[in-house]
C-alpha cells in the first residue's frame, strides 16, 4: 500500500437488497478481528464508525423499478462526503457494506479526489454479478444490481452524478472480474458499455492470475490508480455462505487469496471495499472471517 493509515467506514446499509440482512456486515467483519489484524501487519489504523443509513422500515418503497433510490442517493452522497475527506487526509478508505449500492458513494468520493488532482481511477469489480441494470431493465427494481452502471453513467442522474460529473469511472478502466450470473437485458449493458468482463469461463480456461494481470492492466492505464470493490458472492457458497446474492460456481478459497495477492503486488491500490456480507444467513461468522482474510491478503499478508 501507498499510505500506512487506513480509515475504516462501515455503510450498513441494505435499502439496495432483495433480501435483509447485509446491514450488519459491518459489525460481522468488526467481530472478525478486522481493525486489530490489519494493525498487526504495522499499518495505523482510524475507524471512523459507522454512516447514519435510514431503515427501510420507516421509508416509503417509492418506484417499483428503482426501490428506495432517493434514500440511496443520500446515504451515498453521506458516505462519498467521508470517503473523500478521509483520502484528503492520507488515509486508505476501507469501506464496509452493506449491499453493493454503497460502492457509487465510495468510487464517487474517490473520483472526486482524483479529478481535483487531474487525474482519474480505474476500478476492479470482483462479483458474480455485473451490477449493470438500470431501472429500465432491472428485474427485481433492487438498486444493488445497479451501481456499476451508475458509476460508468448509464444509471439514473441522481446516483450517475454523485461525484459532480460523469461518468465517475471511464469504462475502458473498469475490470469485472468473476461474472457468473447476467440478466438477460443486462447483458446488453456489460457488452455495449466498453469495460472489461471476465466470466469464470475465462477464469477457468485462463487461470485467475491471467485474469487479475489483464484486469489490473485495463484498472492502471491512464490513471493514477484503482479503487477495489469485491463482493463476497464472488466467492463459491461453499466458502462464503452469508451473503446477499450466493450463486453457485465461483472463485475458489485459494483463487481468491490470488486475485488480492496480486492487487497488493500491483502496488495501485487506491482503496477497498467488501460487500455483501449477510450474517442472518451466514455460518458461525465464517464468510466475515473470510473478507477479512481476503482484505489482509490485499494490504500485504503473505504465507511467508
């Protein structure tokens, strides 16, 4: 890593989910041990707790094809206003979900500090899903399937435009990797956006390390760096049970600690983020105990 501090945010937010729970990620990945392992490998670490999230209990759903999008909007203005000031400040933002909406808050802060320096971010998204809908093609009208398109410009103004332009990451610079589980109408989007899938079909033929190489390379051309954004149903369910979305056939345990061994060798890390976790769903806390493994590998872990 380029900083020694690192700035956790938790974003307990699951306005953007089908399915409750994810809220309390944050809190999952806290009991894991999360702050005092990263310390233990001599970074300084700051929590600065948690953003204040509306419930979903006391708000109305608002347009069946974009559920609860204002709140959205404004938690991730909140969290993007943190995020921002925390990279002002020297800090590394790891940020903890909460559903994947929270990730248009996150690459939004960190575009904008960017884009004051003249310069722009790539951004590595590792999901089973490609988060490509837009209200027109959603399915479900969940939001969690929404942000990357939002952060390439193809998504509603108010989540597009957060950063203050758009598109917040250029497409040529973003990597999918891990895709498994594209709706139909989607697809369009992920082929015709210009950014760069890898299915584990490529996974499998290619070997992840090929992958994560070619996906790095497209993240760091032209920019001053990329931001992270992994969701634990990247991962097989065998291995992370507790998560929002699980889809059978991902990256394996061993696969996973590649793909952020390599980012860290990469040394372009920006910031991070892990989503997704669900502990109602989970097992003994294993898929928290998992991410915060997999964050470890990505800021310097190694076997020896």
């Amino acid at each position: 890593m380029r900083q020694s501090h690192i700035a956790i945010i938790g974003a307990p937010m699951d306005l953007g989910a089908g399915r409750r729970g994810v809220d309390m990620g944050p809190s999952a990945l806290r009991v894991a041990g999360l702050n005092e392992k990263i310390a233990s490998l001599g970074y300084e670490v700051e929590d600065l707790g948690n953003i204040v999230v509306d419930q979903p209990e006391s708000l109305p759903v608002g347009a069946e094809n974009a559920r609860y999008l204002p709140q959205i909007a404004h938690t991730c203005a909140r969290l993007a206003r943190m995020v921002e000031k925390a990279a002002e400040n020297g800090r590394v933002p790891l940020v903890l979900g909460g559903d994947h909406s929270v990730a248009m808050g996150t690459v939004a802060g960190m575009s904008a500090v960017f884009h004051q320096r003249a310069e722009k971010i790539g951004l590595i998204w590792i999901d089973a899903h490609a988060d490509m809908n837009t209200p027109e093609s959603s399915p479900s009208g969940n939001v969690h399937g929404m942000p990357l398109a939002c952060i390439v410009g193809l998504g509603p103004r108010e989540l597009a435009n957060l950063a203050g332009f758009c598109p917040m990451v250029s497409p040529e610079n973003v990597a999918i990797v891990g895709l498994r589980s594209v709706d139909e109408i989607e697809r369009q989007n992920v082929r015709g956006a210009g950014v760069h899938p890898f299915t584990m079909r490529d996974i499998d033929e290619r070997g992840l390390r090929s992958v994560m190489e070619e996906a790095i390379g497209h993240a760091t051309r032209g920019t001053g760096g990329f931001h992270l954004s992994f969701d634990m149903d990247a991962v097989d369910p065998q291995e992370a049970p507790g998560v929002g979305t699980p889809v059978r056939g991902g990256i394996t345990y061993r696969e996973s600690h590649l793909a952020m061994e390599t980012i860290c060798d990469a040394g372009a890390m920006t910031s991070i983020e892990v989503v997704e976790v669900n502990p109602v769903i989970d097992e003994v806390n294993r898929t928290a105990l998992l991410a915060v493994e997999l964050i470890m590998s990505a800021m310097g872990k190694r076997i020896l």
